[in-house]
C-alpha cells in the first residue's frame, strides 16, 4: 500500500469525522480529502513531478497536513523542515536537498525572503495561513482547482520514497533520509498489531510534526482518527487538552512527562481517556514510572526507532511496564527499550560484523522494511550504514536473555576518561533517581590527567536544592567512582530541541571551544 491509501481509507470509513482540530480552525476527513485533492493537482500544475522534494516549514497549523496529503498524492516527496530553523539552516536544507517547493508559515516571512533571495531553483511557494507580499495563501492559491478532485494523480509503488526526514544539522550539513511508502506501511501495520485500534482516537499533537508526533500520526489515519492540536506544548496545557478532548493518544518526551508529574494540579484532571503515552528518545526511571503509572494509568510504551529506522525497531509495551513494576527481580527491564518489534530484527555487532551474544555491548542494528531505502544522493553514506547487511543504527547497547535492548548510548557520546569507556546514559539514569533532579545531562569534558572527566549538568525540581558534593557522593554509592561525575554544573534549564529532548551535544560543545581535538 501507498501512505495516501490509508488517509483514503480514513476517509472512506469515516468521512465526517474530524481529521485535525487547533485554534486555527477544523475539518473533517471529507473536507480535508477535498483541499489535498486540489492541492494535489495546484502542485502538478507548477511543474512539479513525482519524486521531487516539496518542504513545509511551519510550526504546528492545520494546513501543514492539507499541504501533506496534497504532496504525496501528487507523488511529490515531502521535507519536513524545523520551523525553529534560521535562514541560514532553511538554505542549507534546500540547497542540499533540491527542494523544488516550499509551504511556510507567515510568522516566518523573514527567514524565507532571504532564503528567496539567495536561491532560485524553486518552482514556487505558498504561505499556509495567509496571503503576503510575495506568495499567495494555501486557500487562495488552491482555488482556481475546484472541479479538480478528480484529476488523475500519478501511480506510484511501494518502494518509491514519500518523506525525506532529515539527520541533524548541528554536527555538519543534514542528510536526506529517504523513506518509501512500503517504510510507513510497516510502520503502520506495527502499531497496529502493539496498539490494538479503538473505535475513536483522540491524538494530541503536541510536539511539532516536523518530527515523531508528525510520523506517529501517519498510524491513525485509516482508523479515522483525529488530530488535536495544541499551541504551546506546556504541561498545563497538555492536561487541560486531555481532559477537555477525551485524548486516547499521544506521543511525549520523557522531559515534558517529567514536568507534568511535577505540576501541582496533575491530580486535579480527568486523565481516564488515555489509551497509550508513547515515549521515546530516553527510558524514564522507575519512580516516575510507577508515579505516571498511579496518575495516567498503565499506558506507558516507550518505542525505539531512528529517522533511517521507523518506529517501532522495539517496543517496551504497557504489559511490560506493569510486569516490571510488579515483579521486583525484573524492575531493571524498565531501563530497557523493550523487544523487537513484529517486522523488524534487531540484534547487536562487534566492529567486525558478528552478532553478539546476549549480554555483550556492541552497536546496534536493525533489518526491516522499517529501514529507510537511502540517504539522498550520497551512496558512500548509505554504503556505511549498511555494512553486513544490516543498518547500523550508531547506538550502543546489549540485549538481554529474554530479548529486551538496552540502549547504552550513541557511539559518539561515548566518554573515554583515565582509557575507560563511560556511558553518559548510565550515570543520567542514576542522577535522575535523586528526588531533587528535575533533569540532567552528562558529558565528557577536557581534563589534564584524564583526558576526559564527567561533567553533569542538572536542572533542579522547582523549590529543591542539592550540592555538588551531595550529587557526586550520591553517585559514588550507586555507580562507583569511576562513573560518577567529577564535576556538576546547576542551570536554570538545560538545552533542548524542538521537541523537547535534552541536546547533550550543546551542553557539551561550550567546553570544547577553541580546541583542535574534542576527544
């Protein structure tokens, strides 16, 4: 199947149901099929082909899905681009991935009047929300199609690509990470055998669908399900949405779970519709699971999954998060990113392309229909990522004896103090077990006699306090010395992206400045 066969089937099932809801406005799967039909054939008749990257650069608007389903069923491949992104960012990603087509918002007219001025490879652009002086709106520039619902839009197969996600562009200029309709489909089909479907779904969209809420939301679209969304992703807001909407889903970094536990009317709201809270990016400690767990119910399910690797490589579902909890010898699963999913295999390799046995650190890898096809234009990239036939993933870990991964860190965010190999994920997992820390993140700094020393980061609770020496004694006990950190630094709030995930890479970048090596 193609990706724009299950938004069809949504509409076929339930045509009168609402497809997306926010401030701005709401439609129903039916008027919703309507404006992507003529944005389908408004994007063929500005020249653009099958197969050419059309991007939305938008921060969260009903619109950024009109211009969605219009794209692919005109087989256009879409670019999500992060709305946060300056000009320069917004340049780069064009550029170096052939955009063709832009949709954008108006509340960044500056930044895409200097991309525009730089660049004159597109075919055109349309402004979501409103007319300005140099592109119409989506509304007006879709309506000379009326009458066009019916146009013949291109054939395309499951193995052509749909969406480009894209790497992060902060370690060096971003890949394209091709994803064929086949991606979704088994994507698709994956939460549907872990999350069994319900007769209605809510889906708060909270974090931007430039990102995993925007792919996550892909899994709803057959079941008729619609998209509430809210403006600012604050946690207050979020419970009141939940509450007020009847929410049966939603997609959530542990940061954001993290600061509605800590809110001080969490138990004031009606949180009884919830289905499922996916989170991913992070495992959450046993405290706060057992705490959102007593409060949201036993509907915790962590996923794992990369940009090249959709969601769900493993799962760690809402039985496995209760059977930890209540059976005290397996409560360290709860660290864990749960077992394979049903279509994908994930395993562990050593350097030399052996499968490690149970136990044994090494990266891991993934083989699936999950796994993106390639990066755009760069087969030395794609080459070494599918080394042995498998896509590596970049991430350390190990399995256990009964299959769960335990993600252990990225290869790159390795620490290598005094020649031993440190794991930042593992000393974060300690620090947030102390009842002061809100969050942390912990990384490797210059040190003379060590090369490297550990440095945490913390962000306190509101209204708590701790000292280094409490933190770091307090690490001692639960890691040893040679793990705990050598140094803490407090911050008001600690960096993060756009939805929501600590950026360890910035908080580290500040003490490498001006050095040759940042090893």
């Amino acid at each position: 199947m193609l990706l724009i066969d299950f938004f069809d089937k949504g509409v076929g099932a339930f045509p009168d149901r609402l497809i997306v809801q926010s401030e701005h406005g709401a439609l129903t799967h039916r008027e919703m099929d309507l404006l992507s039909r003529r944005v389908a054939a408004a994007i063929m008749a500005a020249g653009i082909k099958p197969d050419a990257n059309v991007a939305i650069y938008s921060p969260n608007h009903i619109h950024c899905l009109t211009a969605f389903y219009g794209a692919i069923r005109a087989g256009a491949v879409w670019v999500p681009v992060n709305y946060r992104f300056v000009s320069a960012d917004v340049l780069e990603t064009i550029n170096d991935l052939d955009v063709q087509f832009l949709f954008f918002h108006s509340t960044l007219v500056p930044h895409v009047k200097e991309v525009l001025n730089r660049i004159s490879t597109m075919k055109g652009c349309v402004c979501l929300d409103q007319n300005v002086d140099f592109a119409p709106s989506l509304t007006d520039w879709i309506t000379p199609f009326a009458g066009a619902e019916n146009n013949n839009f291109p054939q395309r197969k499951s193995t052509d690509a749909v969406v480009m996600l894209t790497t992060s562009g902060t370690t060096g200029k971003p890949k394209g990470v091709m994803l064929s309709n086949r991606a979704y489909s088994t994507m698709i089909a994956s939460f549907r055998i872990r999350i069994p479907p319900r007769e209605v779904e809510n889906h708060l969209v909270v974090s931007p669908l430039t990102h995993a809420t925007g792919v996550y939301s892909t899994c709803l679209l057959s079941r008729g399900g619609t998209n509430f969304i809210v403006s600012e992703p604050d946690p207050l807001g979020v419970m009141e949405a939940i509450q007020k909407f009847g929410i049966t889903t939603l997609f959530l970094p542990p940061t954001l779970i993290y600061m509605m536990l800590a809110h001080p009317k969490v138990r004031e709201f009606d949180f009884s519709s919830l289905r499922s809270m996916l989170y991913g990016g992070a495992p959450m400690s046993a405290q706060k699971l057992r705490e959102a767990m007593m409060i949201f119910g036993a509907i915790m399910y962590q996923i794992y999954g990369q940009s090249e690797a959709l969601m769900i490589c493993t799962m760690m579902t809402a039985a496995d998060h209760q059977y930890a909890l209540e059976n005290k010898q397996y409560e360290g699963r709860l660290w864990s990113a749960g077992r394979e999913g049903p279509f994908a295999r994930v395993e562990i390799m050593d350097e030399s392309g052996n499968i490690l046995s149970p136990e044994q650190p090494g990266e891991v890898v993934v083989r699936s229909d999950l796994v993106m096809e390639c990066y755009y234009r760069n087969p030395e990239a794609t080459a070494e990522v599918s080394a042995h036939g498998w896509h590596h993933t970049g991430d350390v870990g190990r399995k256990d004896q009964d299959g769960f991964l335990y993600i252990m860190d990225r290869k790159k965010d390795m620490i290598i103090s005094g020649g031993f190999n440190i794991f930042p994920t593992e000393v974060e997992r300690a620090l947030l077990t102390h009842p002061s820390i809100q969050d942390c993140a912990v990384v490797g700094v210059p040190d003379e006699k060590w090369g490297e020393a550990v440095l945490a980061a913390v962000e306190l609770k509101q209204g708590a306090s701790a000292s280094t020496e409490e933190i770091i004694a307090y690490c001692k006990e639960r890691l040893g010395s040679l793990k705990a950190p050598k140094k803490v630094e407090f911050v008001e709030t600690l960096i993060r992206s756009t939805n929501g995930k600590v950026l360890r890479r910035e908080v580290r970048a500040k003490y490498w400045k001006g050095r040759e090596r940042n090893v």
